[in-house]
C-alpha cells in the first residue's frame, strides 16, 4: 500500500463518509486513492468552498468535516475555510498536497508552505516527512481536531511520501505528551459556582457555541429552569438554548436584544458557559460586567480570563460541568427577577416607511412554514443578524454561521455541506446580494449532486452592513458600497440548471418560500429590499451594550 | 516586571517558528530565547525571556500550553532559580591596553578565547547584572563585535 491508500484507508478508519475537495498536480495518487475507496467526493468550485462546506458537514454533525486541495493555489484557497473554522472553534481536518520532499524550499512550481501560513488559525498541523507517520497523524489529527476545544487541523503531504510503500496499521490510541484538555471542573471551584448561585439575586446565563460543541444544551436548560435563570445566547450560541422557551431573552451584544442586553447589564451574576465575552459581546468595553460575580466555564483556559476576570474560573468540559453544578443546586424561583427582565421591553424601532418587503417579514414567515425546523445558515452582514433575531431557533446545531472570522461567501457552501450530511432536512441558507457574489458557482456544485439548498437572498443592492457603517461613523458618506451592476439572481439560477423566484411585494412572500421549501432542486429566491434597511439595536463603538440605538 | 520561562517543547520540526510566531502574533514581547536539547534527545528545552505584567504572563503560558507540541510551561524567576547567559565580546586591543583588558577579565573571571594582532576575544558567562557590568568596562578599549547567546535558567535544588 502506497501513502495515500493509506491516507484514504485512515479516513476509513475514522469513519468518513465524504470528502469535499479539488483535485491537482499534487494529489493526484490522493484521487486514485479515493476513487477506489467507499468515500463520497464532492467536487466544489473553489477550495475555498469545499473547506466551508466541510465546516457546515461538521456543524450539523458534530463530526470532523474533512476538505481536501492540491498544492499552491488549492492550498492556499483553502485558509479562509480554515480560518473561519478555527475562529468558531469547529473541527475540520484539512489535506493538501505538497511538491516532493527534495523540492520542498526551492519555489518550485506550485510550491507554498502551507503549515507556516496556517500556523496561526489551525489548533495544529503536520507536514508528513514520513510514509510511516501517516496513520498516526490522521488518528492524531481527528482526536485533536474533535476533542478538548474543537478546531482545523492540516495534514500537509508530499507527492513523493504519497507514492512510498509502506505496511499499513492503524493505531488504536493516541499518545501526546503536549495535549491533554482537562474535561473535569475542579470541584472546589464548583462549589463556590453552587453557592454563588444560590445566593445571587439577579443570575443570567450567556450560553455560548461552546454549549453546541459541547453537546450541553439540555444541561444548560435544566439549570436555567431549576434555578430560575433566564438565558442569553451569543451568535455562535444560537440555538444551544431553545428560542422559545419562557426564561430565553435573545442575543446578546452589540447587535443583541434589548432584553439580553440590558438584563446582561443588570445582573449580579453572570455564568458563561461555553462562551469566551468577545467582542462582539461586550462591545468592548472594560466596564462591561463591572458590577457582576462571573462564574466562567469554558475547557479552553486561555479564554478564562482573557477578556473578562472572572470570579469563579472552572476549566472542564461544560457538560460536565453543569452536571457537576446541577447536582449541588435546589430549586429556585425569582419571580422579581424575571418580572423585572420580562419588564425590559423595547419600545420597538420604527420601521421606515416604504413599499419595500421587510426582512423580519420574510424570515418569521420562514420560521413559521418550515416549523422551524429548517437548518438555517447565513452569509455575514445584516442578514445575519436580521435571521439571527427573527429565526426562532430550538434545536442545537441548526443555524450555521460565520460568528468569529464573520466571513462573506461561508454560508452558501456551509448550507451544502450541512445538505450532504443531512439529505432529508430543509437547508436554507440566508444571504445578502453582496455575499451571494462572493461563492454563487456552488450553484453547480449543489446541481450536480442534487442536493436541494435554498438560497434567500436580501437584495438591498448593496453590502448593506457595510453601508450602515458608513451612515453611523462615516457621515453617510458612502462609497464603495453599493452596486452599479445588479445581476438578474433569477437568470442567474436558471443558467445553472437551478429554479430561481423573486419577491418583489408582501403577497409573494408566502406563496414564493411555500414552493421554493418544497421543491426538491437547489432555489434561488431574490428578494428585493429597501437599500436603506437597517439593523437594530446597535451599540455605537466604546458604548456598553446597556445603550442601544433603535432598541 | 521581566519573566523566566521554560517550556518543554516536542522536538518537532516547526515547533521554535510556532512558538516564536504565537509570541508576534499575540503581541508578546521576547526579550531572549535559548533552545536546545535536554538529556531526552526527543525533547527540547526553551528559556524565553518575556517583559510582562501578571495577566501578559498568564496568557503567554497559557497560549504557549494550547500549542499541541508544547509539554509544559513554567515560569521560574518568581522561586529560587540559577540563570546564565553566555557572551562573547570582541574588543580593540593593541599591546599598550592588553595588561589592563587581562585585569578586567580576570576580576569577573571570565576567559580571552582568541588574541589577534589588535583584538582579543572574551568569553563571559553570568547572569544579566554580571554581563552588564564587564562591557560598560569594556567600552572603553572599543567593543567591536559583541554576541549573548540569551539567558539560560534552571530551578535549584530538585
Ligand atoms: C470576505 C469578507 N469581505 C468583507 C467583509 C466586510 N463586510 C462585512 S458585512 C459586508 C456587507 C455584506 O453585504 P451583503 O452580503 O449584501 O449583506 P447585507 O449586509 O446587505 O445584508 C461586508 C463587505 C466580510 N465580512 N467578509
């Protein structure tokens, strides 16, 4: 057996079913490889696309997504994938082809280093020197990329180590000295977090991705209603808590719910779970959380502490966590507490008046036909937060989304590799006309395989997050922002073989999404939006998250 | 406040560009690196000194640790440690100053490894303060080329 049977027959042995890639020069013995193996191959249209659609496969299952690329350019395509990947802690393993070890340094043709440029955002990654290291390092490279906190790992594998013999044996265990993720809370810790619960008067829950990841939801559901603690989810949270439970108040952040923010701001005791106050969280700012106890759960220690000083730090698998703190706590009622949070009601934000279908319309109809039982992923912009707010979300691992790298052109490749895990499931994939752009030829990719993604695109003819930037900080001085040439989306679909629909007015909204949900071919549903739409709330830059405009 | 640490790393290929590429990338500041082999031929030992507060040093080792080819981390300038550093200093030497240059380096006791016609090579080891004090000494005669290898430190005792 030559290296890569061997690469392919390891990836047997873990279990994958398929593979999303792009051949080339260096991976050519990969594909034979592959053909003659029980492993599917997608074919995208970018390495950038497969690398989304195998973090998407990986979303919906909790399994590594495997991607695969030729030296060069296949490589280097692939790191945006990898890259987002990394920034929302997902597990996908990443293969590319490298030149022959001889020729490695000498920049030959179609020669990159790949594990120097993806040191920073894989959680590790291995140049293969050695046919014999091959089993080992794909069973590393899965144990690492799907336990402890999740992420990339590459496997970076010359031409000439796939072509050597080798005598195949796949390790059953692993052994490395430098990983070791600690999975159980220390239990003094969660005593103080018992106590600390019992005690406080105005506890909330930020319930983050690490609850997804950490397959936690119902031990986040349970604490929440025995102790009578109303939750918030970050974006990468969403769905780790059901959207419509009584004790859930939304999103929280600089885009979050005027409820989840100014509960978050009023509490006296914050308990993170899973969730590493990004940001995109706390707006930045120091005096976030000054005035809470903050018990932090996360089994990744170099976020505890990071950007908030925790009270009570617990290092551990947050499932085992909550059980652990479950088992010390009582019930509880707060019924102030909760009428005080039911009492944070937005006055609502007007809606600008005009002809124009609104988003929120679109999207709650959405959630209504589908039952909200759809796997929803966006593209980034204000449709993100638009589906993020109005999508109600009750399931984890349901709503893909580029939360920490916030990368344009994720979400349709994401919804394809979420479709390829899941054929029997509604996968929609929510877009802007700008992100659209950015990987619209994965139309061929889903007609090829006949896999039935719907794409929703907000047409505001414009990258309208972008745009809003501009009217907030830059004195609507636009520029940059808006499209001269808009291309006929419907047009567009339909010369890929694929159905395409617009929405122009109100009474289109329900007959359109009811076809398009049932149809079994890819859909392209271009709905046409005010360009001035906004977002809201908002929390201007270096305000706390307490101050919202149009709340 | 100034940070010793040693960290036992895999003795990987790539692993001293991970470790110095986290430092740049998260914007540490180090001070000086020594790596070298330990009496495990297949793990490496690097002293990395870092200029930080408590909470720069916390997250400097607890990234460090995050890295799959790091094995552990630990800072030793807080206990009772030994640090040295070694140092070769080139100076102007013509044989009206040798006698004096010879005095210097016999007060530190450090060694002359090389003497050429109008040069000398010294060789110093020490820790910081030591090293400091013989090249403001030195300065005077003219320091013409002058390399440390970076501060090496151990814990006393077992
Ligand atoms: C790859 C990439 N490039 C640029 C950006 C910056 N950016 C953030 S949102 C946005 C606009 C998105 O426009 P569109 O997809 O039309 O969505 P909208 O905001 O209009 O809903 C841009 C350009 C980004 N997030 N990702």
């Amino acid at each position: 057996m030559n290296g890569a049977q061997a690469l392919i027959k390891s990836l047997e042995n873990e279990g994958v079913k398929v593979v999303f890639g792009y051949p080339g020069g260096a991976v050519l013995s990969l594909y034979e490889a592959l053909k003659a193996s029980n492993i599917n191959h997608i074919l995208t249209r970018s390495e950038q696309a497969a690398a989304h659609a195998a973090s998407g496969y990986s979303r919906v299952t909790g399994k590594p997504g495997v991607c695969l690329a030729t030296s060069g350019p296949g490589a280097t395509n692939l790191i945006t994938g990898i890259a987002t990947a990394y920034m929302d802690s997902i597990p996908i393993i990443a293969i590319t082809g490298q030149v022959s070890t001889e020729m490695i340094g000498k920049d030959v043709f179609q020669e990159v280093d790949i594990t120097g440029a993806t040191a920073p955002f894989t959680k590790h990654n291995y140049l293969v020197k050695n046919v014999k290291d091959i089993p080992r390092i794909v069973k590393e490279a899965f144990h690492i990329a799907s336990t402890g906190r999740p992420g990339p790992v590459l496997i970076d594998i010359p031409k000439d180590v796939a072509a050597q013999e080798l005598e195949f044996y796949y390790p059953k265990t692993v052994e490395l000295k430098g990983y070791k993720p600690n999975y159980n809370g220390h239990p003094l810790q969660i005593n103080r977090a018992v106590e600390a619960i019992k005690r406080a008067e105005r506890p909330i829950i930020c319930s983050g991705g690490g609850v997804i990841s950490g397959n936690a939801s119902s031990e986040v559901i349970k604490l929440a209603e025995t102790c009578q603690i109303p939750v918030v989810t970050t974006l990468m949270g969403i769905g780790g808590f059901p959207g419509n439970h009584e004790l859930f108040l939304g999103l929280v952040g600089v885009h979050g719910s005027y409820r989840a923010n100014k509960a978050i701001s009023s509490a006296d005791l914050i308990i993170a779970v899973g969730a590493r106050f990004a940001d995109r969280v706390t707006g930045g700012s120091s005096d976030f959380a000054k005035k809470a106890e903050v018990i932090h759960i996360d089994i990744d220690p170099a976020e505890i502490g990071k950007n908030v000083e925790p009270t009570i730090p617990i290092v551990g698998d947050v499932k085992n966590v909550l059980k652990d703190i479950l088992k010390g706590v009582d019930k509880q009622t707060r019924p102030q507490w909760i009428e005080a949070v039911n009492k944070f009601n937005s006055n609502g934000f007007k809606d600008k008046n005009n002809e124009y279908v609104k988003p929120r319309d679109v999207i709650k109809k959405l959630y209504q036909l589908t039952c909200g039982k759809a796997i929803v992923s966006t593209e980034v912009g204000q449709h993100q937060l638009w589906t993020a707010h109005y999508y109600t979300f009750s399931k984890p691992r349901t709503f893909l989304t580029s939360g920490g790298l916030g990368t344009m052109g994720y979400g349709f490749p994401a919804a394809i590799g979420a479709q390829v895990a899941k054929p029997e499931a509604t996968v929609i994939n929510i877009s802007g006309d700008g992100s659209f752009q950015m990987n619209l030829s994965e139309l061929a990719t889903a007609m090829e395989n006949q896999l039935p993604v719907k794409v929703l695109i907000f047409n505001n003819r414009c990258l309208g997050m972008v745009r809003q930037l501009q009217e907030f900080y830059c004195n609507r001085n636009y520029y940059g922002v808006s499209f001269k040439n808009i291309p006929d989306f419907v047009k567009v679909a339909e010369g890929f073989g694929a159905k395409g629909f617009r929405i122009t007015k109100d009474t289109e909204i329900e007959p359109v999404l009811k076809k398009v949900i049932d149809s079994k071919y890819p859909c392209v549903v271009d709905i046409i939006i005010a360009p001035e739409e906004n977002v809201y709330p908002m929390v201007l830059n270096g305000s706390p998250i307490s101050e919202m405009i149009g709340g | 406040m100034r940070h010793t640490l040693a960290v036992l790393v895999e003795n990987h290929p790539g692993v001293l560009s991970r470790v110095s590429g986290l430092f740049s990338r998260r914007g540490f500041n180090i001070e000086s690196l020594a790596v070298g082999p330990t009496e495990k031929p297949d793990i490496s030992r690097m002293t990395i000194v870092v200029e930080g507060d408590d909470y720069v040093i916390e997250q400097v080792s607890k990234q460090l640790n995050k890295l799959v080819d790091v094995i552990k981390v630990s800072d030793i300038s807080s206990q009772a440690s030994v640090s040295r550093e070694l140092v070769l200093i080139k100076v102007d030497a013509d044989p009206s100053v040798r006698s004096q240059i010879i005095q210097i380096v016999e007060i530190f006791r450090a060694n002359i490894v090389d003497v050429g016609k109008n040069s000398m090579i010294i060789e110093l080891t020490g820790d910081k303060d030591k090293v400091t004090a013989m090249e403001e000494l030195l300065k005077q005669f003219g320091i013409k080329e002058l390399v440390r290898t970076g501060i090496v430190a151990m814990n006393r005792g077992s």
